[in-house]
C-alpha cells in the first residue's frame, strides 16, 4: 500500500484514491453515511455514538490477507480523527472486542510554525483524514470499525481492508518519534517578504534560498539599484 503524503500535499496520491466506499450491514443507528451539513457551519456533522452492544450474526465476508495482528488504515472526516478514536474505543469495549482489536493510533508530529514573527511548536497529523487500527481481520473486527460513527471506509477494495506493509508501519513510526520537530513556514523561494527585525527592518526582497536545517532564509534586497543577498532567521521576515 502507498502512504499518502503528509498535509499540504495529501491531495495527491492520497489513500482516499484507493479507498473504495464499502457497504455495510443495514444498521440506520451505526451505519457511516454520508454527515448531515450544519446551515450554521457549512461543515459536516459527526453522527451520534452509537449504542450497540452485540455483534449481527450474518455479516458480509472479509477476504483475510494477514493472519493475525496487522495494521489497517480507516478514512473519517477530516477533523474529526479524535472523535472517531474516542468512538472505536468505546465500541471495542462495549462490544467486547479487546481480543481482536488492540490499539487506535493517529500519527501526529510536532511542528514549528513561523507566522507573525512569531514561533510556536503544535501538534499536526501527519495524515489529515486517516487513522491506524491494529486488529486480527475477521468478520466481526471488521463489522465494529465499519460501523464505528465517523469512519466512512478501509483503506482496500471492497470489503477486503489492504493491511500496511512492515516498512510502511516503520516509516510512520520514525515520523511520529522524530527528536527534532520540522519547521513550517509561510513563504517560497522566489516569493516577495518582508523584513521585520533588525538592522534591515521594514526592507522588502525576494526569496532566494530556505535553510530548513538552520532555520535560516536568504533574501535578495535592492540596495542603490543592486541586488545582494542577506542571510537572515525565519522569525525576522514575513510574507509581503
């Protein structure tokens, strides 16, 4: 399975192209249909948790690619990762489903942003729209996470969830338990700035080069008719 590329550019190539809708059992209280729209908001809102408790003895057949434990990818609404967690959860508990379902993980990084002059470390998902379930494929795993309000579908074909290959659990691993956070910053090369901060202050350039490693920006300034470039820290330039 291909993982889909962090944020900003996860509108390409991303596991919602090869995530294919699948239809569940007939259960109106459970079932991920499509959100209702909120007039007030415009933005989709999260169905109610549901209150089963007990497992359909007819369920649809799930094709098992893994025996065993093996990590799977759910699609739910982009920004509701939390709550759709917080609802597996309470489904594996009531459900009984401890044995067959063994943990919820949402990828998440620390991240500097740089905006404002000003420097802030957040935590941002490393796949907006995505969740990670550690399970035992069957019948009656997959028909809990399905129904699970929120979740809109496997990453797979059908009813046959695609499980993550080892090298694709290790990638997002080393991403979340990275030491140094990854620097976000609101201008491109060849972009026009503003200098805010020292002797410079208040000049105007363009982007020449962004140090990530360094944390450091050089900058082309006109000066008397010339172009020369200053090196200068994140924090002391904004986007014009």
């Amino acid at each position: 399975m291909d993982l889909p590329e962090p944020q900003e550019q996860m509108e390409q190539g991303t596991m919602e192209d090869k995530a294919e809708e699948q239809i569940a059992p007939t259960d109106n209280s459970a079932s991920p249909s499509d959100p209702s729209t909120s007039f007030a908001s415009g933005e989709p809102s999260m169905p109610a948790p549901s209150s089963e408790t007990k497992i359909p003895t007819e369920l649809p057949s799930v094709e098992v690619v893994v025996e065993g434990p093996a990590w799977y990818v759910i699609h739910c609404y982009s920004g509701y990762e939390n709550k759709v967690r917080h609802n597996l959860e309470q489904r594996i508990e009531t459900m009984g489903m401890k044995d067959r379902i063994f943990d919820v993980v949402i990828p998440t990084q620390e991240e500097i942003e740089v905006k404002d002059g000003k420097r802030r470390t957040v935590e941002r998902h490393i796949f907006p729209g995505y969740v990670l379930v550690n399970l035992a494929l069957s019948e009656e795993s997959w028909y809990v996470v399905r129904n699970t309000p929120g979740v809109t579908g496997f990453v797979g074909m059908g009813n046959n969830p695609t499980p993550l290959r080892p090298e694709e659990v290790a990638q997002i691993v080393k991403r979340m338990e990275a030491e140094a956070p990854t620097v976000k910053v609101s201008f491109k090369v060849d972009e026009r700035v503003r200098i805010v901060d020292g002797p410079f202050n208040d000049f105007r350039g363009v982007v020449a080069e962004i140090d990530m490693e360094r944390t450091k920006v050089r900058v082309m300034v006109s000066f008397f008719g010339r172009e020369t470039p200053i090196e200068l820290d994140f924090l002391q330039v904004e986007k014009a």
